[in-house]
C-alpha cells in the first residue's frame, strides 16, 4: 500500500524512432517500480518526437491499461531537447527524472538518485564514470564540447554528463518559466542553481538500434548550445577587432615612415591584396557572428509554441 506522503517520481523519456528499444525499456523501468514502491510511485511520460516507425503505436498501446504510464506525441520532429522540455512542462510529480530511451542510462540507478534528491539535493546529475557505448570519436568531439563550454559560459556546467538526471519540483517549476527556443537544458538547470549532487555511473551500450544524433545534429546542437548560452563569442570578437585596429594603424605609421624618412622601397600590391583578402574575410566572419544572434532574436521574437502537440495518452 502506498503511504499518504510517499513522492511521486516522473520519468520522462524522449522517444524518438525507437520501436526497438520501447519495450525493453518499459521492462525494466517496470522492475524498478516495483522495486521502489514503498519510497516512490513511479511514472512514466514518454514524449514520442515525430517518429516515424511504430513508437507511437506501441506507446498507445502500452498506455491504454495503465495509469502509470502516459504518453504524448509530436507533430512532427522537433528535437531531443525540445521532446524533454515538452516533458518537463507535462510532469506532474514531486521529482522530475530525465532518462534516454535506448536503455543507455540505467534506470536501476534512479533508486539511489532519487534518495539522493530527497534527502534535499534539488538536482541529482548523472555523471558518467565510463561510457561503454560511445565511439572514440563522440567521447573526444564531447570533451573537447565541454572544454570550450567550460571557457565560453559564466555558468559552471558539470563535466561528462548529459541529460540524465532528477530534479526537485522547485527546479522544474523554474524550468518551466525559462521559455527559450534554443534550449540546452545541461545548462539552463545549472543556471537555476539550488543545491546539486553528481551521481556516477557507467553509461551502457545502446541497447538496439542507431543513435539519432547524427554527425549534423551532434553540430548543430554544440554550436547552438554555445550561441545561446554565451555572449563571450562577441566579446572574443571585439577582442580580435581591437587587435587588428592598432596593427593596422601600426603598420600604416611604419609604412609611412619608410616612405618619408627613408629609401626603403614600400612593399606592393601583393601586400595590400593579401590584406584586403584576409581581413575581408575576418570581417565576414565577423558580421555571420554577429548575424546568428540576430537570428536567434528573430526566432525568439517569433514567439512560436516550442512544439505542437498532436495526441496525448492519459495526461
Ligand atoms: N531523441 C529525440 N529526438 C531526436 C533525437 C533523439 O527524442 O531528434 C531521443 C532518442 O530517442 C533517445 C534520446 O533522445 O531516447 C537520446 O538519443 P540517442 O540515444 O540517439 O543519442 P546518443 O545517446 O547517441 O547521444
Ligand atoms: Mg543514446
């Protein structure tokens, strides 16, 4: 029997073309449950992201019997970020956890997170002693990321995590008023602040299926995540104006020099091209940075839903 006060838990799982993975993931999601039912009732809110296999069809299934389990589905492809955000604006329990759903994260460790989280750390993160699945590559390309964030943000973002974690009721609340478009929740939650806890673990292989986080989204999401969580880019780029000014001006006066005071012949055109080149290109970069915030503030500015909502299963 569940006791008056015991917590809810909800899990959110992206889910995103992975009719593989579902029903294993539901089992030992299940088996946990079970496990913690005397500390925790457990629920579970998957958010299908546009998939465009039998996800969906295997989630309303799933949900037609249960009270435990709901689900809600996208119009279209909006994005793993956008799929756990839709998820935090649904989840109604006392706790909040964020789990992938190719089993990559085991839900077992959600037991000792969550008694972590209740004995009052607002956010419990998963860190990620060994990742089993990963190729050399997305564990470099993932380091590096988190070494250029660790430089470009004001805002400490752990290393080696991802979005596995718990979150109390006060951190999602917050959550849920921060309505940027371009979203990169291992960032906003530290931004939030309130105490928080590390949790290691070792990430497992995927348990069936392709990651759908192809090379392109992979970018997308690191440049992304740097342009709308930092300004110092710009502040870099002044720095790289000013530079270029004063050589110039020294260069000029040098130049100016020899010519007046000296025989020295003035180098020619080649030089001047080469300059004129370079720094035209500089200043491209220059303006194309300065062009994708302004872009960001039309996306903003826009006000568009973050998505659109096309069926709900018991929510
Ligand atoms: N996902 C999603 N929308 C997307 C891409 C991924 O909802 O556009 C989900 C996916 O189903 C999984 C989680 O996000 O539950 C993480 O994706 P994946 O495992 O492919 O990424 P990886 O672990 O390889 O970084
Ligand atoms: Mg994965």
């Amino acid at each position: 029997m569940l006791r008056e006060n015991t917590p809810t838990l909800t899990v959110i799982i992206p889910v995103f073309n992975e009719e593989e993975c579902i029903q294993e993931t539901i089992k030992r999601l299940e088996v946990v449950r079970e496990c913690m039912h005397d500390k925790a009732e457990l629920e579970f809110l998957f958010v299908d992201d546009g998939s465009q296999d039998r996800s969906w069809q295997i989630l309303s299934e799933l949900t037609i019997d249960s009270k435990h389990m709901k689900a809600v589905s996208f119009a279209r492809n909006f994005g793993h970020q956008i799929a756990v955000s839709a998820g935090i604006d649904m989840a109604s329990g006392d706790y909040v956890a964020i789990m992938d759903a190719d089993l990559q994260d085991p839900p077992e460790v959600l037991q000792e997170m969550l008694a972590l989280a209740m004995d009052g750390y607002d956010v419990v993160y998963g860190i990620r002693r060994s990742r089993n699945g990963d190729t050399l590559f997305k564990k470099k390309s993932a380091e590096l990321f988190y070494r250029a964030m660790s430089y470009l943000c004001e805002i400490d973002i752990p290393k080696d995590t991802g979005d596995f974690r718990i979150l109390s009721r006060r951190v999602v609340d917050v959550l849920k008023s921060m309505r940027e478009r371009h979203r990169f929740i291992r960032g906003m939650i530290p931004w939030v602040g309130f105490k928080s806890i590390g949790y290691e673990y070792d990430r497992d292989i995927r348990f069936a299926g392709k990651t759908k986080y192809t090379l392109r989204k992979m970018f997308r999401f690191a440049f992304d995540s740097v342009l709308s969580f930092s300004l110092k880019p710009l502040a870099l780029v002044t720095r790289l104006g000013i530079i270029v000014v004063l050589s110039g001006l020294f260069g000029a006066a040098y130049m100016l020099y020899l010519k007046l005071f000296t025989d020295v012949p003035v180098a020619g055109v080649t030089a001047t091209i080469l300059t004129v080149i370079i720094f035209g290109g500089v200043q491209i970069l220059l303006i194309a940075l300065v062009g994708e915030y302004v872009a960001r503030i039309f996306d903003e500015a826009k006000g568009r839903p973050l998505y659109v909502i096309a069926e709900k299963r018991n929510i």
